[in-house]
C-alpha cells in the first residue's frame, strides 16, 4: 500500500476542490429549460403527494381534470412489486367505457407521458385491460396491453412518451376500450403534461431520408414517440438530472450487438463542454456528451469490425434518429483525426463523420447533434433498426476509429395520424433481474448526477470529491493511448474485443453473452456453445472442412449423431462482422426453398458467432468444373444445377415478401446436397430490393471480382438484374470449365465475362467449351444456352433478361438436350464435337490445374468514390485453394457499408 504525505495529500486534495468548483460552475451555468405548463396527474389517487424526486403530482379528485368520465372510477392496484415506486403506480383511473382528460395548457409543443401498471384493479383482470388512447386527429395507442407489453419485455411499469402540438389552450385525451373481449377495460396510472421548445422539428429542408435524396419535414403536424433514449458510454441519467425536460437516458450497453462492442471513454474532468452557438443546452445534458463510446485503440482491430447497436421498432412507420456527437479524447483536436461512417439499417448516413469538421474545427468538448429519418422495409410486427459505426479509411484518418455520446429515435406519426404498433410478443418464460430491468428505473436509482444541483452542501461537496477521485482514478486506469494506423498490430485476437461477455443482453433474457432476443427464434434453432462444441468435438481440426473469410467450417452431427451438419465459426481477425451474421440469419430463417440452402440454427453465446448449415455432401459447383480432381460433370447434370441455381434465385426475386437480391452469385455459392440437388448460398452480402415506387437500391459496392455487375460497379445501384449478370458468368463457368478470372491468361481472356461474350460474337464460342464435353451437346441446346447467357451479361441492367425468363430459357435448353440427344449431336450443328480443333495459343478454355484463380472483394466506404479492397493479396493468389466440401460457408465478404 502506498503512503502519501501529508503535503502531496493537501495538494492533491486542494487539486480536486478547484476541479470541483470548476466542474459545479460549469452545471450552474448550463441554463435548463423552465416549462410554462407542468401538470402530473396521479390518477386514482385522492390527495396531493409527491414522489422520490421531490416531485408534485396532483390528486385525481372531484373530476378536476375530466371533461367525460363515462362510468370510470379509481381503484388502487391489489398488489405492489418490489422495484414499483407507490407514486404515481399504486392508484388507477379504470373504465369499461370512454373516458377524457382534459388539460389547460399554452399553445405549443408538449411532452405526454402515460404511465401503467399492469395489476388487478376493482377485481379487473389485467390482461382484460385493452384500449385505445388518442389526441385530437391523433391515435397514439391501439389495441393496448400493458400486461402483454410487461409480460414481453419483462418490465414491471411502462411508461409512454409522446411528442405533440397543441394549437389551442386545451389538450383533450381520450381512453377508449377496445369492443373485444366484453370485459376489456382502460386504465392509467399517471398522466404528464409538460411543454417544450421545439427541439426536434424541422422545416428547412435539411433533414433527409437515409437512402434518398429528398427532404422530410418535422413540423407542428408531426406527433413522435420516444422509442429510445441513450446515453451512449455511460450510466443512465435520472430524469431530475435533465435539462428541466424530465427525460430519461438510459445506458447503451443492452442494446450493443456482437462480440466487440468498443470501450466507454470518459471525458477527461477538466474538460469543459460547450454549446455551440445556436444549440441551446437544454438539447441533451452534460452528462451525455461527457462520456462516449469508442472502438477502441487498436486501428488493425477497428478496421475489421463495426460498433453496432440494434433497436426493436414497430414495422411501418418512419423513425427520426438523432445522433449526439462531442469529441472527448485530449488527443483528437483537428479534422481528419477521427473520421468514421455511420450506417441506418444498412444504408449510409454519413460516409464521413468527423466531429471536429462538424463543429467549425474549434476543437474537441463541444456538443454537437446530427438528424437522421429512417424509413424501414415494410412489414408487420416488428424488425430490427440497425446503428452502426466503423472507420472511414479512404481519408486516411490519424486515429482509425468512431464515437458515439448519445441515441434518440422517435416513431412518426403516418399520415392518418397514427402512433400506435402492435403488442409485442411474449417470448418464452423468462425470470427477470430487478437489477437489469431496462426501463422505466425506481426513482430510487435516479440520483447519481441530481446530487450536483445541492452543491452548497458540505456533506454534498464531499460525495462529489470522493466521486472525482474515483473518476480520476478510473481515468488513469483505463486511459487509452490510441494506435495510428501505422502502428496497427496483426495478430489474432479474441471474440470478446473490448467487451465483456454479455454482448447485448437484454431484459428478454439472463443468459450471459446472448442477444438472442434480437434474432428470429421461431424458424431457426439457437445452440448452445457447449452444443457446438459436442457437436465439433471441440473444434478438431481434422474436422476441418475448409477456411474462408468468415472463418472455419467444421464437420459435426447434432441430436445424437444422427444429423450432419456445417457448422461456420466466426474469426474475430475476419473481414467480415456481425453484419453478415445478422443478414445470413435474418435472411435464412425467414426463407424456406428447396434451391436455397437451408440454416439450421445458430449460436452467440460467449461472444461467439457460429452458424450451423445442413450439411452438402457434394460442397461447391465449382468443385466439379475445375481445379479438382472429381470426375467432369456430364452436360445434363451441369444444366439441371443451373436450372436449380436459377430457380433459387428466381424465389429470392419474386417468391420471397421482399425482393431479396443476392449479391454475390459464384459457383462457389452454389452447393450440392447428396442427391446433386443445387441450392444457393451465403446471404451475408444480400439486400432487399426496390420497392415499387423505386427503380433500384443505392448501395455500395460488394460482391467478387470477375461476377460484378459493371453498371451496378459505376452506377452503385443494385437491382435484380445484378444477380443475373452474375449468374451468366456462372453459366460461362458451367460451359467453358475456367474460372470467371484466370490472371495467367493472355489479358483479352483473363475476364471470361469478357472473353465469352467476345467468342460468342466472332461466332468461335464452340472453341472454349469444356473438352469434355465434345459431341456431347446437342446444337439446339448450345445455341439456346449461349443466347441466354449471353443476354445475362449484357452492360446495360434493362437489356438483361429477368431471372424468370433466365430460368424458362434454362429449362427449354434442357428439353431441346434431351429430345435431341438420341441423334447424338454435337456443337455446330451436325458437326461432332470431337471434329473441333481448338486453338491452344488464343482460345484455352480446358481444365488447367496450374492455373490461378482471383475471386476478390470489392467495397465501397462511401457513396461516391469507389475503394476496392482485396484483402492484400495478390491478384493471382485468390483461390478456393484447400476449401473442401461446404467451405463455400466461410465465403462472407467484407461488411463495411452495409
């Protein structure tokens, strides 16, 4: 133990009260808003009382704030949970038929909060409490169940919040019960009324969809509700220690996807924050842009994963999303030191965020905030919103990381004036940790930045200093000395980057290092990591089927033995992430096809990302065409696995809710089952498509060297007709037998995208088909495949055929094989095949086992201004070289983007 002397410990103790003076200062200065209206209503309730936060709430007595009451009356709830405040949750207004509040207030925007405990009221059962809840042309609520929603979550009370304009002196709501069941009733326990300066609205044109170009506006016809409110790095912020807007921020961490999930970096305590010139304080507290959460300090580690946070929200509705950014690190002062994408459900936000550029370059500790509208795919029940943060690396940034202070996203009204989503879904029985209950808190855990307000106080003063000691201390011993990317270190590193093994817990859910509750569970099976490694017997490596950019892929049998499976590991040093793992799953689990690869189920326990496939017994098309030493497919046999292909893809267009466009189309994503039955795999870089109003999906560019789509390359537009282009390559590839790239070619024929269509033209195609295949294709068969193939790879999106017209051509070409393959026909004609002569020098198109093959990735880290990554590799080292039978499920590309 160290000794200090009674001289350092005066200075030290002097040092800390000056920072504390400073510190007190600065909260004095930060002017909160005062509202002119503030009314809570404990309902039910028959006197004036006050809550643990020292605030009023008014009685619920001689109908002071009904204007129609119907037959309603108060009831006190039959039972009290542990960690549920009395105040305003011990008391209800309950009612079998409508009832209305009506509250005298200033014109202007105000904050509703409603608040509910789901409990037996006047012998009511509380699942039989289902209404409806609206404001003027407003319905906020429908169809309402606190119980389902506490039953779902778990949480013990909820709370509401809502964003609304009042354009006269009275605000008027109205409960209503739904018809169904006969005994439905509706309930409040505590009603808010707050006003508020119009912080979130916006006219100007500024505010833009992510993914479209056109403006949103926020305006006084706009109601939100408050879904989530973060403090993004640090603790939750009690709703006494607001801006004077009672709101509550609550800790980021349960809603962190993945195994990395970066470090909370506190600003240092001498740093004064600041308010720009017009934001006004009372935006978001100090508490928030004082604390942040970082990647972390290692650039090779950051480069290699994104900082993702996942949101449950109701489909159909569009969801405001605001960022709030203050630079906190000493070391970052200038442009271009910290500089990072920011990405709204797969699509990019801001290609280069720089928090130092946003705020003029005056330096780091100043509050900024940035708007998003966010317009997810439609849908019903509720899907994921997805944030996610990683390195810009095309601006070459000092410090190749990103930061993050605080979240809040808001559901907007649709054009009816609608606000209200469905119940959620109860998931299986689960028992709830009072301590890790979301939200709302007891008042009781709302103290830890209130204490400020009181600093006359001595006995206050010194629980500050003891808290600054313990944050100087905390300080000292996670300070982070950040890596320029000319440092980086290599090496391999654990799943558990930076985080700890709970990744993204949830109040769904105790299990440690799970975010389950963020995944589909009803198609797809959630295994265990013990189960997992059963099932590979720990791992063997002679279980080893292959290794790709995702990880390795193992060998292993489930439930007892008796079925084999694929089972995909995550590499936490991958170019791939979470993102992948979230779209393979989010996609697999929803998609049942007998041409689409069938996901099994997955696990994420321990900071793990692993997938578990069926098993394909005969692994990848292309182990069948060359570079192997399997027996050559017979014409037929290579026909019905592209029709099969072509099938699965056809689906993934037009079968499945959305248009689902794939991607990454290779022969290495074409698997073959054990009866030879095609079926395509690896969604990780999959989309969903256009919508009918719009004509592609701006996006950028992923996908393989050699299949990409060159105006989905210049243009950055996906659509459908990507997918074909690259499935005509494919079909080249099944005809040819060379890889889609052969870098050890003369460079006319490196790119068979190019080289086929250039045969084709000059009418000497028949020149580069397989050898095998000599006097083995009927003419009618090969002209009607080359034309289709043909017109795939056409350059102009709207010139290729669909995948349905891919598909038909596909199938008639086998008719014409097989109807004509009786008179034994070959290539040209009547011509034999065997009669060819083939031009070794300028047409090499046979089984070459010296030669190389390049498959590489191609990204694009911002919307305009194409970066391609390879991973650096060289162009002619690229291969499938030592992937055996399903490696092709470690073939994941880069996520960045998506």
């Amino acid at each position: 133990m160290k000794i200090i002397t009674e001289g350092r410990f005066h200075v030290s103790l002097l040092y800390l009260l000056l920072l504390l003076l400073v510190s007190a200062s600065h909260l004095i200065s930060a002017a909160n808003y005062t509202p002119t209206d503030q009314i809570l209503l404990n309902c039910g309730a028959s006197s004036n009382s006050s809550d643990a936060d020292k605030r009023a709430w008014s009685a619920d007595d001689n109908n002071k704030f009904l204007s129609s009451s119907g037959d309603s009356k108060t009831s006190p709830a039959a039972t009290q949970g542990s960690s549920v405040s009395e105040i305003p949750y011990m008391t209800a207004r309950i009612s079998q038929s409508p009832f209305t509040y009506s509250f005298s207030v200033a014109a202007g925007r105000k904050i509703v909060r409603l608040y509910f405990y789901p409990s037996t009221y006047d012998g009511l059962n509380a699942t039989d409490g289902l209404f409806s809840f609206s404001f003027g042309p407003y319905t906020l609520l429908k169809n309402f169940s606190a119980a389902q929603t506490v039953e779902a979550l778990p949480y013990a009370v909820i709370v509401k919040e809502f964003i609304v304009n009042v354009e006269g002196g009275s605000l008027n709501m109205t409960f209503t019960p739904e018809s169904t069941p006969s005994n439905a009733y509706a309930f409040v326990n505590g009603i808010e009324v707050t006003s508020m300066p119009d912080i979130y609205s916006n006219t100007d044109g500024t505010l833009t969809m992510v993914g479209s170009s056109g403006a949103f506006t926020i305006d006084n016809s706009t109601a939100l509700e408050n879904v989530f409110r973060l403090n993004v790095g640090g603790s939750d912020i009690s709703p006494s220690a607001d801006t004077g807007l009672y709101r509550s921020w609550y800790d980021d961490q349960p809603y962190l996807f993945g195994a990395a999930i970066g470090i909370p970096y506190p600003a240092d305590p001498t740093m004064n924050i600041t308010y720009p010139t017009g934001t006004p304080t009372y935006v978001a507290p100090k508490d928030v842009y004082s604390t942040a959460r970082t990647m972390g300090p290692n650039a090779r580690i950051n480069i290699n994963y994104n900082l993702t946070w996942v949101f449950s929200i109701d489909s159909g509705f569009s969801y405001l999303v605001r960022l709030h950014f203050c630079e906190v690190s000493t070391n970052t002062t200038k442009s271009n030191q910290r500089v990072f994408a920011i990405y709204l459900n797969n699509q990019t936000a801001e290609p280069e965020a720089d928090v130092i550029a946003w705020t003029g370059n005056q330096g780091n500790g100043i509050a900024f905030h940035k708007d998003y509208v966010v317009n997810p795919p439609d849908g019903k029940g509720q899907q994921d919103l997805w944030l996610a943060l990683t390195p810009n690396q095309r601006t070459k940034p000092q410090y190749y990381d990103s930061i993050l202070n605080g979240v809040e996203i808001f559901k907007v009204n649709t054009s009816d004036g609608n606000l209200a989503g469905p119940n959620p879904i109860p998931g299986p029985k689960v028992t709830a940790d009072p301590s890790k209950v979301l939200r709302p808190r007891t008042s009781q855990s709302r103290n830890h930045t209130a204490i400020v307000a009181g600093a006359a106080s001595g006995a206050i003063v010194l629980a500050l200093i003891i808290g600054l000691c313990v944050l100087v201390a905390y300080r000292r011993r996670n300070r982070v000395n950040y890596q320029p990317a000319s440092d980086a270190t290599s090496g391999w590193l654990p799943l558990s980057l930076y985080g700890n093994s709970h990744s993204a817990g949830s109040a769904k859910t105790n299990t440690t290092g799970s975010y389950a509750s963020s995944l589909p569970s009803n198609l797809c099976r959630h295994f265990s990591f013990a189960e997992i490694k059963a099932a590979t017997k720990n791992f063997d490596e002679s279980r080893v089927l292959g290794v790709g950019g995702f990880g390795k892929v193992y060998r292993g049998e489930i439930d007892g033995g008796t079925t084999k499976v694929a089972i995909k590991r995550g590499n936490p040093m991958s170019e791939q992430g979470v993102h992948e793992f979230q779209t393979e799953i989010e996609m697999l689990s929803k998609l049942r096809h007998r041409h689409l690869v069938s996901l099994i189920g997955y696990c994420e326990e321990n900071c793990e990302m692993i997938l578990v496939y069926d098993y394909m017994a005969y692994g990848t098309m292309r182990e069948h065409l060359y570079k192997t030493q399997n027996s050559p497919l017979p014409w037929k046999q290579r026909l019905e696995i592209c029709i099969g292909a072509a099938r699965g893809l056809h689906y993934l267009h037009t079968g499945a809710k959305h248009t689902i466009i794939h991607r990454d189309v290779k022969t290495t994503n074409i698997l073959l089952d054990e009866k030879w039955v095609a079926k395509v795999s690896d969604f990780g870089l999959s989309k969903t498509g256009p919508t009918l109003d719009h004509t592609h999906v701006s996006t950028v560019v992923k996908g393989s060297f050699g299949y990409l789509d060159p105006e989905y390359f210049r243009r950055q537009q996906l659509t459908e007709k990507s997918d074909v282009y690259s499935f005509g390559v494919v079909l080249f590839e099944a005809l040819c037998a060379r890889p889609a790239l052969n870098p050890t070619l003369a460079k006319e024929q490196v790119s068979l995208a190019e080289w086929a269509p250039y045969c084709y033209k000059k009418g000497m195609l028949d020149q580069i088909v397989d050898p095998y295949l000599k006097g083995k294709i009927t003419p009618e068969c090969f002209k009607k495949f080359s034309e289709t193939a043909m017109k795939c790879v056409l350059d102009q999106g709207i010139e290729r055929p669909s995948m349905g017209d891919v598909l038909w051509n596909l199938e008639f070409a086998l008719q014409l094989q097989e109807s004509a393959e009786e008179n034994g026909k070959g290539v040209g004609g009547d011509m034999d095949m065997n009669e060819i002569k083939y031009d070794d020098g300028n047409c090499k198109g046979k089984n070459d086992m010296s030669s190389d093959v390049y498959e590489g990735n191609v990204t694009d880290s911002r919307s305009s201004g194409i970066d391609m990554s390879i991973g650096g590799r060289s162009l002619a080292s690229e291969d499938s070289e030592g992937l055996t039978p399903s490696a092709v499920f470690s073939q994941i590309m880069n996520p960045k983007g998506r």
